[in-house]
C-alpha cells in the first residue's frame, strides 16, 4: 500500500498540490454563486456548458472524493469537511465542461509522447518530482519513478487505478498550464510601462491634508429620497450586482437543562469531586472519567486555564467545578516546580501621540503623566484605562495578562520584569508605541504547575429535549404566516426573533446557526413561497422554526435589497455637497481654512507616500484625492475631493522622484506578474460565463 498512501498524499487533483485550476475556483468562488432554475423532475445539480450534471454523476464524484479523503486520512470526514469534499466535487464538474471544451476548441492537448516525458522523461511534472524527491537529500529520484511503473503491473488492482488517476492529473493540469499560458505569455510590457511602475511605486511626496469626515454631519439631518436612491442605483448597477438570495425571520428554542437536570448535575459533580479529590492516581482518574485527554506537561502561569489565572494555587489542592460552553471543569494541582521561563501579569494604559512630530509626542507623554498623577493620588487604574486607553486592553482595564519574556518590546519588558514587586511602577514607560502607565497586578514567578483536568459535557435529559421540541412545536402550529408568527413567538417567554437577510444558496451557516443546511435548503425550495412558516429544524442543540420574509433574484440590485448601503452612499454623497458648500466660503493656509470650518476638520502630514499604494498615514486608502496631488507643484493644493471618508483637500510639499533603474527586467517582471493574475482572473470569468452555469446543489445538499 506503500505507493497508493504516497499518491493519496501528494496527489494534487485529489488534496490541492497541483490545483488542476481549482485555487482560481476557491478565491473567486463567490463568483459561481447559486442560481437556482430548476430542470422539471429531473434529478439535477446543475448545468454547465449545456451539459446537464445528474446527482448521479455528482455522487459518483462526491464518493470517490470522500473515499480518497477517508483513506488519506484514516477516518471519515466530519460535515464541514464533507461540505468542503462537495464544494471540491462541484468545481471539478465546473472545471471539467466548463474548462475542458475550452481546451479542445483551442487546440490544447497532451499528446501520448508528451505523457511519458513528464512522467518519467526529461520534463517531470514538478507535482511527481515532488513526489519522488528525496526529504533529506532534496534529490530527485527518477530511477526510483521507473521502477515503480516497472512493478506497477504486480500491484494490486487499486494502487493501479490510483496510479493511473493521478496521472490523468497530471495531464489535465498540464493542459490548464498551456491554456493559460497562450493569454498570459501574450502579454508584453513595454520599457516605459515598466519606467512608469518604477515611478508610481518609488515615488515619494510629502504633502499635508485637510480632511472632514462624513460623520462629522449627523445622518439624521440627511435625508434621502426613493428618487435619489434610484437615480445612484441607475448609476452604479455593476456595484449592486447580486446573487440570488432569500431573507428569513427565524427563532431559536435552546434545549436548557430543567431544574432536575441541575439537581442531578449537581449531584454528579459532587460525586465527582468528592472521588478525584481522594485518588491517589491523578492520570488514570483523568484517562477514565474525563471527556479531555490527560497532559502531564508543566505549565506557566500564562499557559494556565483562564478559571486558574486569578487562583491562589496549591499543590493536591482541588478547583472548581467551573461552567463554561456547555461543560464542567474540574481542576487539581498535582505538582508545582520552580525554575521555569519567567512570567508576570500586567496592566497598562497606552497614551499613543497623534503623529510622529515632537509636539505631539510632548502632548503624549504630557497626558500620560497627568493620568499616572491621578492613580497615585486614589483614581482607580482600571476606570481610566477604560477611558483613555487606545488599544485593545482598555474594554478590560488595561489588562494584559499573564505574559512570558520575550514576548513584549524590550524597554516595556525590561520595566515590568524588574519591578520588585506588584503595584503601580512609579514612571511612565516609554516604547515604539507610545507611553504607558504600568501596573503589576501579579509578581513575577518562574513557577510552573502540573495540572490534571477533568471536563465533561452537560448534557440535558430526554424531557428537557422533549419540552424545547413542544415548544418549538407550538409555534409552529400556530403560525401561519409573518403575522400569526410574531405573536406565536411573543408568548413563549424567553425566546427572541432574528432575521437573515440575503442568504446565499451555498451558505451552511445562518448568522450564529452553525449547521443550518436544512434551513437554507428550506428557503430556497421552489415549494416555498415568501410568508410561509417551516416545520420545526433541529439544529445541535436548539429547534428553530422561520418565516420566508423575502426572495432576492440574481442580477442588478432592487433598492430594497441594498437599501441600507444605497442609502449610506447617497448620504455620503449629500454630506460631501454641503461639507465642501462650506470649506469653498474658506481661503489662507489650511489651517486657517480648518479653523473657519471648525473642529470636524483636521490637518496633518504625510510623508513617504506613493501614487501606487495611494495611502496616506491618518487618512487611509483615498486613491482620487492622492492621485490628484501627484499632479501638482509643490505648494499648490487640490480642490475639496469626495473621498472614501470624507471631504479631502491635498496640499503637495514636496515630491522626491523614483531613482532610475538601470536594469529595467526586474520591473517589467513584475508588472507582467500583475496582469498574468489579472488575465487570469478575467479569463476565468470569461470562461464562467460562456459556460452558462446553473448551479441547483442546493435542492438536494
């Protein structure tokens, strides 16, 4: 079995290493969005290229992935994976009607000559090379690969079609090779193509900015039409082109446990203390009664459970039970060593300056002192980090955690591990990042701890399902449409509604509904008609009962699909009128011109920024306004720009051009890079929609 293992492991067509065009479906897989015509009463999948694919022939596929993928693997794959193994199955029926007559009508082939010469000539199909190259040596092996095809016959019958399988691959991908490479090898660039890339991309400027944000002007003082939603929809339908889709209200009923199952689970965990606290044998307690597997490492402070974190920890000592995510933990201490990596739990409240200029770094440090005065006269650290902190710690106080050496900026490091001890430090720290006020919540240890775990599920009873189902049942007997649902959910108490607007026909997840196929499935049924009610769908462990609310169609947009985003669009559009009717009344520098316009408007520099990237410290990704500015002389400025923000007025400082190249390959190189992906991309497009692809999966997956 020694070959078919290696095949299956290296195989591309089959896992992903040659591809066989596949990565093209994956990246641009929205593109084969569902559509769902349906073909009579005949067992359709879809169609492509006007050939129909049966569930037949999809399965048949579908099988043999799944039969590949269990032999691989040893197992069989779980429902994302048998998700991800029909979605593979789908794109090579697409690449095989779609791709293939493309081949044909071109002329690409792969001659019976050239199938040996990659196999075992003087041009091996990097794919095989791959397989057969030595890990230690990196030498390839081509005696090794005749060999093999020498005693292919003496093999069983399997390892012969796998074999042969694998290079059918080889020579579909080969054929994909020199398909694109008759459009992406046409592509010439030209020198001053290439000198211009140079300048767009080593090119620097200099400039300063006025900017306005769009939400400087409340939307409630904007309001928008139906004309005017209309008119920008007319004039932007390839923005709004969209896939079929269908809109749902829904309700879920969780199965909780009732107050027997506490009684009981209570019981049961006091048992289960009560016994793990007295054995003597920790390792075997845990293999035998816990759901998790037992890990005999030694652990940091920083690699602790969360629930043991904020724990006082002693050796025998027992923890918990503590509750999280459906499951029980109970923890014990089994033994505690000294003399491991060095960790410490922290705070901090980073004051990060605006920019990189002196002023405002004085200003940083200068608001960073006065928050550091306020603690050490009584404020409480973890309200003023909530309040002044600009990272991701302020929502929790400032709190870091536990942390290990070398995982912080050495002069925050060198700080926090040499403190003497927990407590305020005494001066501000500062970093790359800024200044920070530090606090050591937890003194530096090099204590590790060997902890044995036992974690179990809580599982509710039989009768806890039972009464979620009737539940769920009730309201869905007494629902009839929109109406009579909203009611029905309204006198279960507990229970919320939720909607999902614009489902995809391919989706297995609806908002935080994991496995929500049958759900999908449902909505997109052609029996299903808009207002109608589904019976009850078990999903893990909730019943959810749903109203079809709406049905997109393919194609240009209706304004109530896309409302809410035509809507902020117009807006912006209206905000930016009125933003620049008020900065064209300004004159003078633009401060002064920020100044007259009030504080919604900011001025700031920016250095080293290039017409390539089109981005501007401060101001993000604003293409037009940045581009406008590489037009101009130094001091001169740019009329006020609707940008991706705001209202954007560029003044150039100045421009220090690219530095020549001598050896222009490099360049040209790259930008024949760029368009082969772009030709690409275009050309699979071309292929997609030649081929007229109806995909219908969702009426039986």
């Amino acid at each position: 079995m020694a070959l078919i293992n290696k095949i299956r492991e290296k195989s591309g067509f089959a896992i992903g290493a040659i591809a066989i065009g596949l990565l093209i479906f994956i990246v641009l897989g929205d593109l084969l969005g569902p559509n769902s015509r349906l073909f009579g009463n005949k067992m359709v999948v879809g169609e492509v290229a006007g050939h129909e694919v049966s569930v037949q022939e999809f399965e048949a596929m579908f099988e043999e992935a799944r039969n590949n993928y269990a032999n691989q693997y040893g197992r069989q794959p779980s429902e994302p994976e048998m998700a991800s193994l029909r979605e593979q199955t789908w794109n090579q029926l697409v690449f095989k009607y779609a791709f293939e007559e493309e081949f044909e009508k071109v002329g690409v082939g792969v001659s019976e000559e050239e199938q040996v010469d990659m196999v075992q000539g003087r041009n091996v199909h990097p794919a095989l090379k791959q397989m057969f190259t030595d890990p230690q040596t990196g030498q390839f092996n081509l005696e090794q690969v005749k060999q093999t095809l020498r005693n292919l016959g003496s093999m069983p019958p399997e390892q012969q079609a796998a074999w042969r399988k694998y290079e059918q691959d080889l020579a579909t991908d080969r054929m994909r090779n020199k398909y694109y490479n008759l459009f992406t090898l046409s592509n010439y660039v030209t020198t001053e193509e290439a000198k211009r890339f140079n300048t767009e991309q080593n090119t620097r400027a200099s400039l300063k900015y006025l900017f306005v944000p769009y939400f400087s002007i409340a939307d409630s003082t904007i309001k928008v039409t139906d004309d005017q939603l209309s008119e920008y929809l007319n004039k932007n339908k390839k923005k709004f082109e969209v896939e079929e889709g269908r809109s749902i209200t829904y309700v879920t009923v969780p199965v909780t446990a009732s107050r027997e199952d506490s009684a009981e689970y209570s019981r049961e965990t006091s048992e289960l203390a009560a016994r793990f606290a007295a054995t003597d044998n920790d390792s075997l307690f845990v293999k035998a009664e816990s759901d998790t597997p037992f890990n005999s490492a030694y652990l940091p402070a920083n690699e602790l459970p969360e629930e043991l974190k904020t724990q006082t920890l002693e050796k025998g000592k027992l923890y918990g039970p503590f509750n999280q995510n459906g499951a029980f933990s109970l923890y014990k201490v089994m033994d505690v060593k000294e003399g491991g990596k060095a960790s410490v739990r922290a705070s901090h409240i980073l004051i990060k300056p605006e920019n990189t200029t002196p002023e405002a770094k004085a200003a940083a440090k200068a608001k960073a002192q006065d928050i550091l005065n306020q603690i050490k006269g009584g404020a409480n650290f973890a309200q003023l980090a909530a309040q002044h902190g600009t990272d991701g710690t302020a929502s929790v106080g400032g709190d870091l955690g536990w942390f290990t050496e070398g995982r912080m900026v050495p002069s925050f490091e060198k700080a926090v591990f040499g403190a003497k001890g927990p407590g305020l430090l005494p001066n501000l720290v500062e970093t790359d990042y800024g200044y920070h006020v530090v606090k050591i919540t937890e003194p530096k240890t090099t204590r590790t701890y060997q902890i044995a775990q036992v974690t179990r599920a809580i599982t509710p009873s039989d009768n806890s399902r039972e009464y979620a189902f009737s539940r769920a049942g009730a309201i869905a007997a007494n629902s009839s449409d929109l109406e009579s649902f909203n009611k029905a959910v309204s006198s279960e108490k507990g229970l919320a509604k939720a909607e999902a607007k614009n489902i995809a026909a391919s989706d297995r997840g609806v908002n935080n509904l994991q496995n929500a196929r049958e759900l999908v499935r449902w909505a997109f049924s052609e029996e299903t008609k808009v207002g109608e009610v589904s019976p009850v769908m078990t999903m893990d462990d909730q019943y959810v009962v749903a109203v079809l609310t709406g049905k997109r169609e393919k194609g240009t947009a209706k304004i109530e699909d896309v409302r809410e985003e035509l809507t902020a669009a117009v807006r912006n559009e209206l905000k930016a009128k009125k933003i620049k009717e008020k900065l064209g009344s300004a004159s003078g520098s633009l401060e002064q011109i920020a100044a007259k316009y009030g504080p919604d408007a900011i001025v700031r520099p920016a250095t080293d920024v290039t017409l390539g990237a089109a981005n501007a410290p401060g101001l993000g990704y604003e293409p037009v306004a940045i581009g406008r500015a590489f037009g101009l002389k130094a001091g001169q400025r740019t009329a006020p720009v609707d940008g991706e923000g705001g209202v954007v007025v560029v003044e150039l400082t100045s421009l220090t051009p690219a530095t020549p190249v001598a050896d222009i390959t490099s360049m040209r190189q790259q930008v024949q890079a760029q368009r082969a992906g772009r030709v690409q991309g275009a050309l699979y497009e071309a292929v997609r929609k030649n081929a007229k692809i109806e995909d219908n999966r969702v009426r039986f997956f």
